[in-house]
C-alpha cells in the first residue's frame, strides 16, 4: 500500500510540473507573439541599422553589453548588441 502511495504521489508532482511548463511556455509565446507584433507594425524592411536603433532606444530597451572578444574581434571596451565592428 505505501508503495502505491509513492507512485501516486511521483505521478502527480510529474504531472503537475509538466502542467506548469506548459503554462510557462503559453505565457513565453504569448509574450513573444506580442513583441513581434509590435515591431513588426512598427519596423518595415529597409530601415537602416541606426534608425532601427533610434527606434528600440526610443522605447527605454537597454541593450545587453557582450564581453570583448564576443564576436571574435579585439575590442578595448565592452561593446553592445548593436555594435558593428
């Protein structure tokens, strides 16, 4: 009996955390449907590299930092994700 008390027990932590996950990833898509959405109304094709960075600094986005030699190159400093070197 206490045996398949474990397995119930396993069964529905199992289930429950697949449950969450799901949701998890509902609400990631979502998310990113929304965000998609919106730059897509907003960017269109032909946009310079600079005006696409006016625009996602217009919206208070900061932009992650990459250690030097991220890419490959030497770079004194820290560069951004808009860098072009």
């Amino acid at each position: 009996m206490p045996v398949t008390a474990a397995i119930i027990v396993v069964a529905l932590a199992a289930d429950l955390r697949s449950h969450r996950q799901a949701e998890a990833k509902k609400k990631r898509e979502a998310s990113y449907l929304s965000a998609l959405q919106s730059y897509s109304q907003n960017l269109k094709n032909g946009l310079t590299r600079k005006e696409v960075e006016n625009y996602i600094w217009s919206r208070a986005f900061q932009p992650r930092t990459l250690p030097v030699g991220c890419r490959g190159s030497y770079s004194p400093s820290r560069t951004t994700i808009f860098s072009t070197s």
